[in-house]
C-alpha cells in the first residue's frame, strides 16, 4: 500500500500485479476485492491471477512457500517479457518492484545464515537485481507503517504473516525478540552488517573473477581447468565450489571435484546438467547431453558398450592370431597406442581425424562428405575418442595414427553391431 502511494506521489506509471495463491479460502478473495478497490482509487490498471498453488507444490514436491514465489515470479516475468502491449494494460511495464523492507531483508539474511547459503545469503536481497526493484529496502517496517497512517492508507494484515509453520514467521515472531531481550540493538546491528556484507561480497566477487580468468579455459562448449594450477589456489574450496556452481553442482560436490586431482584418468563426478571428467592434468566441465548427443566414458577393455546405435565388444589379441578384416564393423588397433578411458559421442562440426592410409589431418565433414552420406546418415555418425583425439569413426575408418603395424605386439579388436 504504502509502494503504490509512493508511485503515485511520484507520478509513475503503474500497473498493480495481484496473486492470489488461494490459500485461505475467503480472506484470498478478500484481498483481491480490496486491490481491486485500491487500483480504481490510483486509475490504474490491474493484473490478476489465480493459482492452484497446494496442486503446484504437490505436483512438484515443495514447500507452500517456495511454489507460491515460483508461480509469482514466473508470472511477473511474463508480465515483463510481453512483446506487445496488453490490451488491459495499455502500457508495458519495465521494472518490477517489491515492497520488500529493511526487516524482511534482516530476517532473510538470518534464515540464510542457518541454511548455510555464504557470503552471497548474507548480504541478502539487493536494492536492485535486473529488472527487479526493492525501493523500500532502506525503511523499517515501523517506519512504513507510520507513513500509512500519515497518508490515511488503509491496509489489511495477511493471518499467516501470524503462524508460525512458516519459517521467516519463526524468526520474526520468536527469535529476534527474544534475541534483543540479550542484545536490544541486535536488529540495528544487523542491518549495517548487511550493508558489511554487500560490500564483502563485491570484493569477494571481484578476487573470484580474478581467479577464474587464470583457471578457466573455453573451449567450444566445454570448460578446461589445469589441475595444478587449481591445487596452489587458495582458499581451494571456495574456490573450486565458485567455478563449478553456475553449472549445477553444489557446494557439497566441491570437495568430490578437489578428490578428483589424484583420481586417474576419465574418472568424473555430475551435476543434473554437467559432468567434471579427469583427463591427465585437467578437469574438464562438458554438458551431460548436448545437441550432439551423449557421451559415454569406456573405463576399460572388459566392458562392452549398448549405446543408441547399436552394441561394441572390445577384445585384446596377440598379434600371431590377428587377421586383417574387411569389415568395416571391425576396427584392428594397436594396443599398445590405447590408452583408456576412451569416450564414445556424436560428431561435431570441429571434428577432424588422420584417415588410414592418409598422413594430413581431414575435417571430419569433409570426409563424411565425400562418401556421399547424407545429411540424416551424417547425424547418425559415432566416434571413439581417446585424449581429444579421435581413433575410430564407427564403421566408416580408422585413424591412421592407431593402425596395426610391424611393430605391434597385441591388437586392441573393436567390433560394432548395429541395433534394430
């Protein structure tokens, strides 16, 4: 009430967002009647939406709370991404603002302290994040209350800011006050640390920038990190858990990557949307699966492979019982030149590979080109990989530089059946 007072003092252009959650059954439909009310006093436009919110957090396994903030959030977001003005609105809007408090922001940061979430939890909710403004972060919810009453605003109370099921209900109806009955400034003491941490986390952020610049390689649509260098960087946890968090691990897999440095080769850990594989002196952070498919780590010789395509068996020979195959189902290595793990994927417009019998490098395209494949006989293409360098593409050819030779003592036999 006192955000939309605010707004009209200033002479903004507003539209007034309502959700109604649906969560306690006539006093919902109340607050609705009553924002409706306050937008014909502003002549404002209004956006309303209904949610099935027990549904959503059923369907979805979450807590009350976090489906209600879901569903309005991905609403506001609409809201703002409209391409077209809505005919209710007649005008579009830009920022989305919150009436969020100086009190709500002490308590979000407590919460965050228990849950554990660091520095980035403690400095909690900022003044402005994108398109999402908090212009009251500065104020006291005293302080707005105060102005309510100075300005005749009418306002009703929410009945579940009063239970305490809900979790920041449990720190603002019971643990705060009982904590300024020890500490009576606690609350004013808090919110300059908050200010203390918003400025920690700039610099906390800036030194994390600096670190990755030196750690971080890109290559395509993969990350290359050096191991040693990652081991002499300090505070290695902290640091190994900044770079692998955009790409869906958790703090806790933090400790799992810093185990992976003594691991062997091709050993990896995951995320739902990335893996960090070992390879030699690197990790290497690759999506789980990609437009070009998946990718699938062989270990070892024992293992026999059912991928989409079909089945590969892999057997080593000494070479008195090698015999030449003209199937190209069947690839003849030198084992000795094979190193495990090897890596089993799709093709991709980078790919190029030593033919047999051929000295130069040739772009995989090209080569898949001049056999005249076509484009869906392309896309169906697999290969063998073994430290990014390519050892097979699956019935077509081997490379040259792992073929059989007259020095070869075992031959690593790989044979492809195709599926159904």
């Amino acid at each position: 009430m006192a955000l939309c007072e605010l707004c009209k003092q200033s002479k903004f252009n507003f539209i007034i967002a309502h959700c109604n959650f649906q969560l306690r059954g006539e006093e919902s439909e109340r607050d609705q009647i009553f924002v409706n009310e306050l937008a014909r006093k502003y002549n404002v436009p209004i956006l309303i939406k209904k949610f099935d919110t027990y549904l959503y957090a059923l369907e979805n396994k979450l807590s009350i709370q976090v489906a209600a903030r879901q569903l309005r959030y991905s609403w506001f977001n609409e809201i703002l991404e409209s391409k077209q003005e809505a005919e209710t609105t007649q005008v579009r809007a830009k920022y989305l603002l919150t009436a969020h408090h100086l009190d709500d922001n002490i308590e979000t940061m407590l919460m965050n302290l228990f849950k554990g979430t660091g520095i980035t939890g403690l400095r909690g909710m900022l003044p402005k994040q994108n398109r999402i403004l908090r212009p009251l972060l500065f104020a006291r919810k005293k302080d707005i209350i105060e102005f309510a009453r100075n300005n005749n605003l009418n306002y009703v109370e929410d009945s579940s800011n009063e239970s305490d099921k809900y979790t920041r209900n449990y720190f603002r109806n019971h643990l705060l006050p009982d904590i300024s009955k020890v500490f009576p400034a606690v609350e004013e003491n808090l919110a300059k640390s908050l200010q203390h941490f918003r400025e920690t986390e700039q610099l906390f952020r800036q030194a994390i920038e600096q670190h990755k610049k030196k750690l971080i390689e890109l290559k395509g649509n993969e990350v290359h990190i050096p191991v040693l260098k990652l081991k002499k960087s300090m505070p290695l946890e902290t640091i190994t858990y900044e770079i692998i968090k955009g790409y869906g691990f958790t703090s806790h897999q933090a400790t799992e990557v810093i185990s992976l440095f003594n691991a062997g080769t091709g050993k990896y850990i995951q995320s739902p949307s990335h893996r960090i594989i070992k390879n030699r002196d690197w990790l290497i952070i690759s999506p789980n699966n990609t437009n070009d498919s998946q990718t699938i780590i062989i270990d070892n010789l024992e293992k026999n492979i059912i991928f989409e395509k079909g089945k590969m068996e892999f057997k080593e020979l000494p070479v008195k019982d090698y015999r030449m195959s003209t199937s190209s189902d069947i690839a003849h290595l030198d084992a000795a030149a094979i190193i495990f793990p090897l890596i089993l994927r799709k093709r991709r417009q980078s790919d190029y590979f030593y033919p047999l019998g051929m000295q130069k490098k040739k772009k995989l395209n090209r080569f898949l080109s001049d056999l005249k494949l076509s484009l869906t006989e392309k896309e169906n293409i697999w290969l063998l990989e073994m430290n990014k360098k390519i050892i097979w593409i699956i019935g077509k050819r081997i490379d040259d530089r792992f073929k059989v030779t007259g020095k070869t003592k075992k031959v690593l036999q790989i044979r492809f059946t195709a599926g159904d």
